[in-house]
C-alpha cells in the first residue's frame, strides 16, 4: 500500500502546484537573423582564404539555347515513339516494316511542313501530347502552342474494313486552319481480313 501512496501524493502536489513554478528561460526571437549573419561571415571568411586564380575562375555554362531544326527533329522523334507506342506490339510486329518505310517518314515531312511554315519564335512552344487514344480511338497525338494554349494538328488513325480486301490502317491529320474538318492523307497499312487487335495491346 506504501507505494500507491505514494503515487498519489505525488500527484497531488503536482496538480496543486501547477503553474506556480516557472523555470526561467530565454527565447531566442532573433535566432534566424543571428544565424544569416553567421552563415554571411563564414562565406566571407572562406573567400578570403582563396587564392586569386581560384576567384578569376569562372566556368561557362552550356547554352540551353535551341536551334529550331534541333527542335523540330526533337518534335519529330518524339511523334515516331507515339506512333509505335499508338500501334502497339501486337499491331508492330507484323506492320513494322510498312510503318518504317512509308508511314513514318511521311508523317515526319508533313510535321516538318507545319513547323516549318510556323511563326520561327513560336515554335519553340510546340509541343505534341503524349496521350495516344487507347481501344479503338483515333488519336495519335495533337501539336499544340504551349504559350498560346491551341492546337494545330491532330494526327489520328482510322480502321478502315473495305469489302473482299480487309482491315486497313488509315493515317491522317487534320489542320486548324481548316477547323479540323479536312483528312489531309498520310497514307495506308493493309492489316488483313481478320479484325485487328485494339490500339496500344
């Protein structure tokens, strides 16, 4: 029983004594200030310790400046890999060497032409989307002005079923300038008469 006594005067005279006791301390409000000027005098105390030859050095960064052929190439490479990644495996492997040898090189010269007959400073703000439509949707992707928020081409791929012939691949785009309404042809892939997988499996 001694010990539960005491616990319990313990804590009596703890609560009667609550808040008459209050250890002195100093609180430091200009830490931060004491701390930046630390920090200021520690800086300038290394630089007094470096020779000249180390201050007279001064690296050149690269330039992050773009031409806008290599922006333009950029551009074009990543629609190549949307391309692929719209077909998908399945589709690839048996329509890869159409797609290298007509589809591709096609829709690079028509994003060339677009590019090309562009304003020179907006093309830097061209973009493509990196979401081509799953399932059966057409979309490959969309170049669209980054600053100006529009698009200007959507690049897109049909499934066309004609009789007696088979599946085919049609590849097309459609322009702003026309409000997106005329199929401007890229061209063709014969799939087979069997029904093609969906996009991207």
């Amino acid at each position: 029983m001694k010990p539960l006594m005491r616990r319990v005067f313990v804590v009596l005279i703890s609560l009667l004594t609550l808040g008459m006791y209050v250890p002195s301390t100093q609180i430091d409000t200009d830490a931060a200030e004491k701390k930046a000027v630390s920090d200021n005098a520690t800086i300038a105390s290394k630089e007094d310790q470096l020779t000249e030859e180390e201050l007279d050095f001064n690296p050149q960064l690269p330039e992050q400046s773009v031409t806008t052929g290599e922006w333009i190439d950029a551009i074009t490479n990543e629609a190549k890999k949307q391309t692929m990644a719209k077909m998908g495996p399945r589709i690839i492997s048996k329509v890869d060497e159409d797609m290298t040898a007509t589809i591709l090189p096609k829709m690079e010269e028509v994003m060339e032409d677009i590019l090309l007959s562009a304003d020179t400073d907006a093309v830097p703000y061209y973009e493509i989307t990196e979401e081509p439509a799953p399932g059966y949707g057409e979309k490959i992707f969309n170049i669209y002005n980054k600053q100006t928020q529009e698009e200007v081409a959507r690049f897109h791929v049909r499934r066309d079923k004609r009789p007696s012939e088979g599946y085919w691949f049609n590849f097309h785009y459609h322009l702003q300038e026309d409000n997106f309404t005329k199929h401007h042809e890229i061209g063709e892939v014969y799939w087979e008469k069997n029904t093609p997988p969906k996009w991207m499996s």
